[in-house]
C-alpha cells in the first residue's frame, strides 16, 4: 500500500482568521493513489466535507473509497471526523493550512502529509494517468491469459464483455434521473444569487439610518449564509462529477478496448478456438456493439450537462461576491 494510502486515514485542516478560507479543494497523488478533499466552511467556522481516495491495487484494479467529513476550527485548532471509510469505524484528523498546501496528520499515523489547493481538471488528469496504469496492467494480464488458455480466455473475454453491457445499461438508466435534475441544480444557483440580493437590497434600504446598524448586520450575516449554499450545492455537483469520471470513464475506456479487440485491432482471443466458440464471441461482440450507441450518447450527455453547470455556478458565485462585497459597504 502507497504512503498516500496509509496517511489517506485522514482528512485535516487549517489555519484560519488571518489564513486564506479554508473552503476549495484539495489534491494529492502518487503513482498509485489519488486523494480528493472536498471543504465547505460555515460562518459558525464548522466544516464539512468529502474526501475521496482512488487507490490502484496490484492485480490491476482501482479500489474507490469516499467519507464525508464534519469538523470545527477552535482558533488555530481544525479537526476533521468521518466514519466508515479507510477500514475504520470512525477516524479524525487536524492540520494547518499554509498559502495553498494543507498539512495534516491522522491519530492512527502522525505522519504529515500535504494535500495541494487544486482545481477539478488536475483532479481528473491525476485520475486519468491512474486509469491509464490500471487498463495498461489489466491489458497485459488479459493477454497473456488468452495466450496461455484460449478456451477459458474465450469464455472469459464473453463474460468481460456482458458485465461490462450490464454496467452500460445502469449508467445509462443513471444518467438519464441526473440530466432531469441538471435543470433544476442550475435554477437552484439562480435562486440562491436571487435571494442573496434580496437581502442586499433590504440591507440598501436601510443605509444611513444609524438606528438599523443591528438590523444591516443581520440582513449581511442572512446573505453570507445564503451565498454558502451555492458551496454546499457545487459540492453535491462535484461528487457526482467524481463519480463520473471515475465510473463513466472507467466503462468508456473498457468498452473502446473491448471494442477494438472485437474488430480485430487488438489482441484476439480466437486462436485454436472451435466454430462454436467463435460464434459466441461474435454475439458477444454484436452485443456490445448495440449498447455502445446509447451508453455514448449519455455519456456525452453527462459531460456537456457537468460543464454547463460548472459555468453556471462560476457565473453565479460571481455575482453572489460582488453582491456580498456591496453589502459589506452598507455595514
């Protein structure tokens, strides 16, 4: 197991008051782990959060783990909880945040370890160059077990390939309850900004008036909050943009392999195989080739539909900040 994975035990957390908001995310890799950090921090300084870990194991799989998190800042003092990830039945952790790297240490092992303030796309390229290890050993295992038993390789490369059609069809019956909802997560941004400047508006109204100072505070402290949940609702977004990339991508790039192994760009399991046999790869073939059509389509569906909210949310947290910085003004 990577260092990575060991300290993974954790999740931590940081310095704040005169240190940059804790709130982002954060990433950290080896070659064989990726670390994905998750933070929302509330005005009350407590946080929650989602950690991720995708760990690449030596027979080739990648072994995905997720817990969320609560925690609270005491001064200088973060710490971070979760429960039923890792093998642990409850973990915590605390650390420090200096500029953008997040050091932490967990109770089960006091060694520090740097998570990196990070946006979405490393978090996917890292991912990316451990799927691509992971399909390269799985590859070259597949191969020399068709060169070793071509028989069981045969009913092996079927079998790959009707799991590989079940797991398309959930997706697909996956994707098609997410894109109803991506209409309704963009009108819930829109309605966060438009209540944020409701409550500027109410805190306007009042500017001057010595008398209302007590009331423009509450009415500022009402807009910091509702601007937070544009943080909370992002994170929603972003794990199942996670979930994506890690099970969309991981069926995408098995379903191309497969593929190019049935029209004979990759290495072929029919070698010394029976007419019977032979047929049975090419059903499996025909079959896949059916399920690709629609599992593509949604999958392209998805992406589009992840980057279009993305935009919506950058678009509508800038206006939730400048809506904020006014009503910081009229305090």
């Amino acid at each position: 197991m990577s260092r990575l994975c060991i300290c993974v035990l954790a999740t931590l957390s940081l310095l704040c008051g005169c240190q940059r908001d804790i709130s982002g995310t954060y990433l950290a890799s080896d070659k064989t782990a990726v670390m994905w950090l998750q933070l929302v921090r509330t005005p009350d300084d407590h946080l929650t959060g989602q950690l991720s870990l995708s760990k690449l194991n030596t027979d080739g799989k990648i072994e995905y783990n997720s817990a969320s998190l609560a925690g609270a800042i005491g001064g200088e003092n973060v710490t971070l909880s979760g429960s039923g990830a890792f093998g642990l039945q409850t973990f915590t952790f605390s650390g420090i945040l200096v500029g953008n790297r997040l050091t932490f240490s967990g109770s089960n092992d006091p060694t520090p370890f740097v998570l990196i303030r990070s946006e979405m796309a490393d978090y996917q390229k890292q991912l990316g160059n451990l799927n691509a290890l992971s399909q390269a050993i799985l590859a070259a295992k597949a191969n020399a077990q068709l060169r070793e038993k071509p028989g069981q390789a045969q009913r092996n490369f079927v079998a790959q390939i009707d799991q590989l059609i079940g797991k398309m069809q959930r997706f697909d019956t996956d994707a098609d309850a997410h894109l109803v909802k991506f209409s309704d997560t963009e009108k819930k941004y829109q309605a966060i900004t438009t209540k944020v400047n409701q409550y500027v508006e109410r805190e306007h109204h009042l500017a001057g008036n010595p008398n209302t100072a007590v009331d423009r505070s509450g009415l500022y402290s009402d807009a910091t909050v509702a601007a937070i949940d544009t943080n909370l609702l992002h994170m929603d977004v972003q794990s199942l943009q996670q979930d994506f990339e890690t099970d969309g991508k991981s069926m995408a790039d098995d379903a191309t392999n497969l593929d190019a192994v049935c029209h004979g760009r990759g290495t072929t399991p029919r070698a010394d195989l029976t007419s019977v046999q032979v047929e049975a790869i090419s059903d499996a073939c025909g079959r896949l080739t059916n399920a690709l059509n629609p599992f593509r389509q949604r999958y392209s569906a998805v992406t589009a539909g992840l980057a279009h909210l993305e935009q919506v949310y950058i678009q509508e947290k800038s206006r939730q900040q400048g809506l904020l910085q006014t009503a910081q003004r009229l305090q």
